[in-house]
C-alpha cells in the first residue's frame, strides 16, 4: 500500500502543472520543441531598433574647434565617414567630430514619411531621452530615417518597453549626438514628437 501511495503522489507531482490549468515558462530548450515564438518575444524585449528622425539642419562641430552648418546626409560607423551636405558634399572621419547638433527649426522626415518643421507649431510629445553609451555600429543613418538598436545597459528592459509604446505612433527626433571616438561610443539625445 505504501508503495501504491509513493507512486500516486509522484504521478500527481508530475502532472499538476497540466491539471492546474499552468504551463512552464519558456526556457532556451524550448525553442527546439515549437515555442520558437514565445522564445523570439522575450529576445525583443531585451532589444529593439526603435526609428529615429534627423531634422535636415545641423551644426558640426569638430575636435579642433571648427563648425560646419549643413544637412548630415550619411553616418557610416563602418567607413568611420560622416558625409555633410552644404555648398557642396564633404566628408569628415567620424574621430574628427566631436558633436551633431541639429536644429530645433527645421523640417523632419518622421518614421511614417511626413515631413513637419519642429518648432513650428509642433509640440514635444515626451521628453528628451539620452541613450548611452552606444556602440558606433548601434546606429544606423539612411536619407535622414535611422534606427538605434537599444539594448542593456543603455536601457533596461522596463524603459525599452516604454520607448517602444511611444515609438509605435510618434517619432524620435534627434536633438544631438555626441561621439567618444577613444572609447568608440556615442551618446543620442531624442526627443518624442
């Protein structure tokens, strides 16, 4: 008899999460069994590409103390080249910049393809983020829409869900970048509209 009950609860064990009505949460060797979707869901969590907007005006400055007014066209952290367009297109080595700031006043390409002037009318949604330390390659610039790929520590999984609620139906502006070439990092400041 005492063997009959050893068993019993043991079948009861094992099988009480089933009758409960609870399953196990998703662990890494799921993913090989079906729950690849519930295994993706949680990696998006603790990262995302969240759309960023670049107004068309900026002021460049340079380590040695220069400054370049014109539209940033292009950032390739992998060519290390920042192309500014003026008078005419000139590139710079992203170690000779020091900062990117761009205009409060000027038109904005947002993430749905409208163009806006902020400033003109066109109020904050949120206020400003600072997302660092960014690695260079986290960052990505093309025709004035890019994407900063978010991550721990630059946020914690808590605020990567809220950046991206608000992401969903407004656009972040980029106020400023700061580089820190020695360290190969930069910092974004955003701003909701």
């Amino acid at each position: 008899m005492k063997a009959f009950l050893n068993i019993l609860v043991v079948a009861l064990v094992a099988t009480a999460p089933q009758l409960g009505g609870c399953s196990r949460a998703s662990s890494g060797n799921d993913v090989g069994r079906g729950n690849l979707p519930a295994a993706q869901a949680q990696a998006k969590v603790d990262e995302a590409l969240v759309p960023v907007a670049l107004p068309n005006l900026a002021v460049v400055s340079l380590k040695n103390g220069d400054k370049i007014d014109g539209k940033v066209a292009e950032i390739d952290t992998k060519s290390q080249k920042l192309l500014i367009q003026g008078e005419k297109t000139t590139p710079y080595s992203l170690s000779q910049v020091e900062k990117i700031e761009f205009s409060k006043n000027a038109v904005v390409y947002k993430t749905d393809g409208r163009q806006v002037v902020r400033g003109d009318g066109v109020a904050a949604a949120g206020v400003q983020q600072i997302w660092k330390p960014l690695q260079l390659d986290d960052f990505h610039l093309q025709q004035g829409k890019g994407e900063v790929k978010l991550k721990p520590p630059v946020v914690d999984k808590d605020e990567l869900k809220g950046i991206l609620a608000v992401s969903k139906n407004r656009s972040f502006v980029v106020d400023e970048i700061q580089f820190d070439w020695q360290n190969r990092t930069m910092a974004i400041k955003a701003t909701p509209y």
